[in-house]
C-alpha cells in the first residue's frame, strides 16, 4: 500500500504545528504545496525534497503527489491550518479514489480561525460557523445566502478570505446582511498573519467593518448577539451560569 499524507501545518511555523504534522513532514520524501506554503516549510525542513505550483494549480498539484506515491515515494501534500478545512485533503480523497493500492493519511493542523480566536480571547465559545468569501468556487449568490442565513441563526461568523483586489465589496456586502440581524455595536475581531511573526490583532464592530483595512491575510470573526469585549478580549458566553466570579 503506497502512503500519502495529507498535512496541514498550521500558520507555518513549528510553535504552532502539531506533532504529527511535524512527524508527517519528516517522515516524507516530498512535500508539496502551493508555492507560498513551500517558501514557509523550506527553512524548517531544509533537508527534504519540495515541489511547488502557483495558485489554482491545486489538481495538478495533487495528481503529481499521487504519481510520486505510487512511484514508490511517501509525500505529505501540505496545506496551511488544517488541511480538511479549505485545504487539499478533499481533493487528494477525490481523486485516491481510483487506486486501490494508495492510503491517503489526512493529518489535522491549526486552522485559523483557532488561531486568530486564541489571539483575540474566547470569541468561538459557542456554535459558529465559517464562510470563505472567495467566490472561486463557489457562486457569490450561495456565500451571500449562507452569510445571511448564519446571521439569522445568531452563529459566531469566522469569515476566510474576506477581501481582495478583485473583490473589494464582498465583505461590505457581508456586513450589511448581517446587520439585518444583528446590532452595529456587535464586537467584530481581526487578526492578520495569526500565529506568524508579523500577526496584528484589533477589534471593531460590525457597523464599522465596511471601512476597516482587511484583506486576504486576515481573518474576521463576527461575534453573535451575546458576544462581548472586556479588557481587550473578545468572549462569546457558552451559557454557563457565573455567579461572584465562579460557576453556579
């Protein structure tokens, strides 16, 4: 049986990389990756064998991985954060499909919505769901409709992707549908660069997210209707009655 990892690494560097994606890495004989993410691990495992393609070379990129398995080598295909979440562990699976004889390992990693929430406090304390506002693969109208329909149900809002030089206005437009439901006053955090050397946090709201400066290394994460700031942290309640400052 030929192995093939599916790794995801975190936000790049090893404090914040699980073991196993560490221990994935290193037992590999090729790593491959979107050419951003190689430049990352290079200096970390300065020893191992890389292949890089550019962006939206995704499928190609995983078709040489499963060609150089099946050549008899181990590979970890490496995604950041997580790779099951907007990573390449979906398409590795997808395609494995055809080869009886190939193991497709997939190995978890921080993604960053975990890492930005660490950075501002304890805003995911309770149910929250995660959109990309990238509409590469996913028609705009369907991540409107989704947004919209989080709002609605008082979910925590991690928003990926939230702003590009060809989309300028989608997060705009995200806001707006969520402030049909919930107050401008909302507590809205930001993290650039989570977890890496050059991360910037900061909090705003929701009625002032339009004219924040966000753009596709930033993580935004709205919070819902009971989400509050206190000395610079950003915390969502889970329902747990405090009572002088222990639990009732």
């Amino acid at each position: 049986m030929y192995k093939l990892y599916a790794v995801g690494f975190g936000t790049g560097d090893r404090a914040h990389m699980t073991a196993e994606a560490e221990s994935a890495i290193l037992d590999a004989d090729l790593v491959v990756g979107y050419t951003t993410y190689v430049r990352l691990m290079q200096p970390l495992f300065p020893e191992k064998e890389f292949f890089s393609t550019p962006m939206r070379k995704e499928i190609d990129r995983c078709k040489l991985a499963i060609q150089e398995a099946r050549s008899g080598k181990t590979v970890a295909v490496i995604s950041s954060g997580d790779s099951g979440i907007y990573g390449m562990a979906g398409v590795l699976l997808e395609l494995a499909e055809a080869y009886d004889d190939l193991e497709v390992i997939v190995v978890p990693g921080i993604t960053a919505s975990n890492a930005a929430a660490a950075v501002l406090g304890a805003p995911l304390m309770h149910d929250f769901a995660t959109i990309s506002l990238s509409d590469c693969m996913t028609p705009l109208e369907l991540i409107y409709r989704r947004v919209a329909l989080a709002a609605e149900g008082d979910f925590v809002i991690c928003l990926y992707n939230p702003r590009s030089k060809s989309r300028a206005d989608y997060l705009a437009r995200a806001a707006e549908l969520i402030l049909e439901h919930r107050s401008p006053d909302t507590p809205v955090g930001i993290v650039r660069h989570a977890g890496r050397a050059e991360q910037k946090a900061w909090i705003t709201t929701l009625g002032a997210l339009h004219q924040e400066s966000v753009d596709m290394f930033c993580i935004v994460i709205i919070g819902n209707s009971q989400t509050y700031t206190k000395n610079g942290k950003m915390i969502t309640p889970r329902g747990y009655r405090i009572a002088g400052g222990e639990q009732a």
